[in-house]
C-alpha cells in the first residue's frame, strides 16, 4: 500500500480563475441587468419592503406568472427573483445579510439569484460570483472521492479503519463502567455514516494551531482518545470521522487530500473557484459571516479562523469535513453531475450504481439519524425518508448536506432538480432545519419544479 509521507501540496497546474473569469464571466450569458440587480444594488443595502411598493408589485405580479412554468432547460437567471423575493424579509430583518441561490437541473442552472449584502461595512452587494465557505458541505465531496477508490478496488467498505490509520489498533470504548474492548473494528462504512464511534473532541490545546495540523497527525491523534460508543451502534454526527476518511484517501491514492480532490472531482467537473485556499482575487468576492448580536438584534461580522488571512497560505490544512469555499456556478456543476447519474459532459466521476448506494439508506432503523425528522443516513449523504416540516418540498429520496453557516444543498431525483442555498450565518441554532432554508425550498420548487 502506497504511504503519504509529504504534507499536502496544490498541484502546480492548478490555477484558479479569476473571480471575474470564473462564476461571473460564466454567468454573464445571463444579462448582468436584471431585476435583482436593479433592486438590491442601486441602494447597496437592499430597501425595506415598503419603501418599494411599485417594485414589490411588479415582483409579485412576476411570481404570478411563473408560477405555471417548468423550464428543464437554463433560462435567464434572476430575472424573476423568485427567491429573492420570498427571502427578503430575512434580510430586512438582519436575519441574515444577503444570499445567492440557484436551482439546478440537468442540463444546468436554471436559476441563480444574488440579493443583501456580502460585506456589510464595506456595502459590497452579494453578486452571483460571490464565493462563501461551504463547511460541512465539503462532507459527500470526500465520501465520492472514497466511493472513487472503492469503485478501483483500493478501498473496501468493510476496511477497519486500522488498515489505513494503525494507531487504531487494540483501541477500546469508553463507558460509565469503565473502557471496554471494542465489539468489532470501526470501518470505513462507519466513518461514512457517522457510526464509528470515534471521539468528537478537539486533539490539540485551546488555541494551538490545528489548521496546520497535517492530516497524518491529526489522525494518529484522534487514536489517543477511546471510542464514545461501539461500532454502529449509534449515530452522532462526527466531523473527525470524515477528516479520517481525507486521510484514508492519502494512503489509498498514495496522494495528498487535497490532491487528489483537484484531479478527480474539481477539475474534470470546470470548478475552478472551489479551493481550500482562497487567493487574494477571491477575497474580493468573498461573503462575510455574520452574527446576531444578542443584545441590539442587529449582525455583526463574526470572527473565525475558516475567515482568518490569509486563506491562501497552503500550511492551512485542508479539512476533509469541511474546509471547502466554493460558489453558486462551482456547486452548480457538481449537482448537475449527481442530476445526470454521475457524468458531466461525457465525463463519468461516479458509477450510477455508486451513487445509488451513496443514496440509500445504510443504517436501517437506526433512531436519531440526521438533524431533522424523517430522515436516513445514506453514505455521506444525509436522505429525506418522509418529508415534513424544513423537508416538506423535497421529494422521499431527496438527499443532501448543509453546513455550519448555513449553507446547504440538496438534490431531488423525483423532480430534477437540485436547491442551492449560500449564506454566511454562524449562530443558527440548526441550519438544517432554518426557517431560511424552507422558505427558500418552497419557493423554488413552486417556480421551478413543480
């Protein structure tokens, strides 16, 4: 077996697009004037609501007629304003300072809307190409790049997770009795479906410098705490089963992480502003996190070490649970490829027959899974089972992942389509289940899939 013995490198022929080059210039097809743009950024801060009644008016009388239409093909984006008409209020609000949104399908974008603000204080208005940190997001990207190997032979499923990380080996479970042996080896399925049991915990001191941890020595650290729980017996939602999984892909591939993420996903798919180090160029368009000040109600720029300059050193470790900023063009490839059974352009990434595993429910009945109810666990991917309340508009074998700011992404194989929603807002108390993200839902498949 190959072993990894550098620290992560970029691979020199990458060369991430301008963001005047990338999401922007691709978009530009679209018409720069729309609607949205005319709205939200003659004031740079968007209006409150009635202080535009004609233009709410002409807005509504815009949802009206759309809503008999199903476009399957791409059409102009933003010129209705779909969503960021249903959204607004959460702006006004200061729920959350601006969004990008797009609906996808399969032959591409159909829609993308940009509305608020990205920098509050510098009144930069949030614009199609604007680039946030996706968080979590970054999960079902590394469980493909496992479903890769595994599709070549050099992973297998029931791989224990001590083949690939030793340290593993003799580890036991921690219990109110005591440590007790292990009933069984975590596995790499156990990693993919939040089941392993590995400790969730932090591996170095408050303040140390864990973005420069390299992955090898972060997992060899994780080792040093017992497991919290036997070996499938129980999901929790576990991000250093998913940065075990990063290290895994190194030792398979013979690879670094990040690596091999550029050569099999970003690059044959044109994502060419996803990265786990922003350049100077991206800073430009870069959404800022915001906070609710619990106090006034009003936001306040959230400070966090994903958002800590510069986000291009490449000492920064590339976090295989969640270390990815990307845009609304950028992941609209990436769900198009999902749309079309995994292949892009004559480009196959995934077997169908993988993503159809990666898309079924891999733990039975298994209770508590995923942060909303009627869900299943699916191989990186978290399925909608009985759609209700935040899942309501999604179709049963919907699947999907948010992230920690808000963000989140699902892809509903009933009526093709997949739902982007980019935010930066760090204090949701479950961004899986906002009010955002519903109301955005609704309001897209009315308009777009129904």
């Amino acid at each position: 077996m190959p072993t990894v013995t550098t620290r992560w490198s970029r691979t020199p022929e990458r060369k991430h697009s301008s963001p005047n080059q990338g999401c922007r210039a691709a978009l530009s097809h679209a018409g720069e004037t729309s609607l949205t743009h005319v709205w939200f950024s003659a004031w740079g801060r968007p209006k409150r609501r009635y202080e535009t009644p004609m233009r709410l008016l002409s807005l509504a009388l815009g949802l009206l007629l759309l809503a008999g239409c199903k476009p399957d093909k791409p059409m102009p984006d933003n010129e209705n304003a779909v969503t960021a008409f249903a959204l607004q209020h959460f702006v006004d609000s200061d729920e959350i300072s601006g969004a990008v949104t797009a609906v996808v399908g399969p032959d591409g974008i159909i829609a993308i809307e940009a509305f608020g603000l990205a920098d509050v204080a510098k009144k930069r208005s949030m614009g199609k190409d604007s680039m946030f940190w996706i968080a979590s997001m970054t999960k079902p990207m590394t469980a493909m790049a496992v479903m890769m190997l595994v599709e070549e032979g050099k992973v297998k499923l029931d791989d224990p997770l001590e083949k690939y990380v030793p340290e593993f080996k003799g580890i036991q479970v921690k219990t109110a009795q005591g440590l007790v042996a292990a009933m069984r080896l975590v596995t790499v399925k156990d990693l993919l479906t939040h089941t392993s049991g590995v400790d969730t915990g932090a591996v170095t001191p408050p303040g140390a410098p864990i973005d420069t941890l390299p992955l090898a020595e972060m997992a060899a650290a994780y080792a040093k705490k017992p497991l919290t729980d036997q070996p499938g017996a129980k999901w929790s939602y576990n991000n250093n089963a998913l940065n075990l999984l990063g290290r895994i892909i190194e030792v398979a591939s013979g690879k670094p992480y990040a690596d091999f993420m550029e050569e099999r996903l970003f690059e044959p798919l044109g994502m060419t502003n996803t990265t786990f180090w922003p350049t100077p160029d991206h800073l430009d368009v870069l959404a800022k996190p915001y906070s609710k000040d619990k106090e006034t109600g009003a936001l306040v720029e959230a400070k966090n070490s994903r958002f800590s300059e510069p986000l291009h050193d490449l000492k920064r470790t590339p976090f295989p649970a969640g270390g990815l900023y990307s845009c609304a063009k950028d992941l609209g490839k990436l769900y198009q490829m999902l749309l079309n059974d995994g292949a892009l352009d004559g480009k196959r990434i995934l077997k169908a027959a993988t993503l159809k595993q990666m898309t079924t429910n891999q733990l039975g009945d298994l209770p508590k899974v995923s942060f909303a109810p009627g869900m299943h666990m699916g191989l990186g991917f978290h399925i909608v089972n009985a759609p209700q309340e935040v899942t309501e508009s999604l179709s049963v074998g919907t699947y999907g992942h948010g992230g920690a700011f808000g963000t989140q992404a699902w892809i509903d194989p009933v009526k093709k389509r997949a739902y982007v929603l980019l935010i930066q807002r760090t204090d949701l108390k479950n961004s899986d289940q906002s009010e955002i993200r519903r109301e955005f839902q609704k309001a897209a498949k009315e308009a777009y899939a129904k």
